[in-house]
C-alpha cells in the first residue's frame, strides 16, 4: 500500500475532540503506514500529544485574530500537502480549511456549507 499524508480536522471542544479519536485508530488499522495529522483547537492540543498513531498536531487559535490565523493556518496546510483531508465539522471556517486544502481527496459533512467543492460527502444525521 502506498503511504498517504492525512489531515483529521476536529476544532470543536474537548469531548468532540476525544471522539475524533476513534477515526484516527481506523485510518491506521487500515493503513498503518500512512501519516495522520490533526488539526485542534487550542487548548485540546495536549490530549493527543504523544499520541502513537499522529505525526503531528496542528493548533488553530480561535480566541485571538481568528480569521488571521485561519489563513495562516491555511497555508501552513497547503504546505504540507496532504492527499486527503477529512472534517469532522460543519462551519464554513473548516469547510475553507478543506475545500482548499490542496489535498486530492476532500471529506466532510453534507451539511458543511463549502461541501459542494468536497471530493465526497456524508449525510450528517443528529
């Protein structure tokens, strides 16, 4: 199998957080070859450190130029050139995070108001 670089998108709280999880564990018992990213929000960056199954956390802060860093964080993730990038969200904040991430397979929520420029899209159903 080929390795892929893969960016999870959870910046939601602390318990939304913890369930992204679970989808970190699947990508890799699928392919644990491939490299997983997360992308949290400040303050829930210290729940997956060490995490044996992510090669890095990227930390958006909300609190202070939220808009600023949402662009600086776009780039930083353009950079890293991910082949996919799945959000676990649906704001329009993460929704430009996704849809123009670069990455070749784009994921998220139906409901996500950019979804229309993702590669795929999952009914969200509460």
């Amino acid at each position: 199998m080929n390795m892929k670089k893969i960016l999870i998108i959870q910046t939601a709280f602390l318990g939304d957080a913890i369930l992204a999880t679970a989808l970190a564990e699947q990508l890799h018992a699928h392919n644990s070859a491939d490299e997983i990213s997360i992308l949290v929000r400040k303050g829930n960056e210290s729940l997956f450190k060490g995490h044996p199954f992510l090669k890095e956390i990227l930390i958006w802060d909300k609190k202070s130029g939220k808009t600023a860093n949402l662009f600086k964080l776009l780039s930083l993730i353009r950079s890293r050139k991910f082949d996919e990038v799945i959000n676990l969200q649906r704001f329009m904040s993460t929704g430009i995070l996704t849809a123009f991430s670069g990455a070749a397979i784009t994921a998220g929520f139906d409901k996500n108001p950019l979804s229309f420029l993702f590669t795929r899209k999952v009914r969200h159903v509460i």
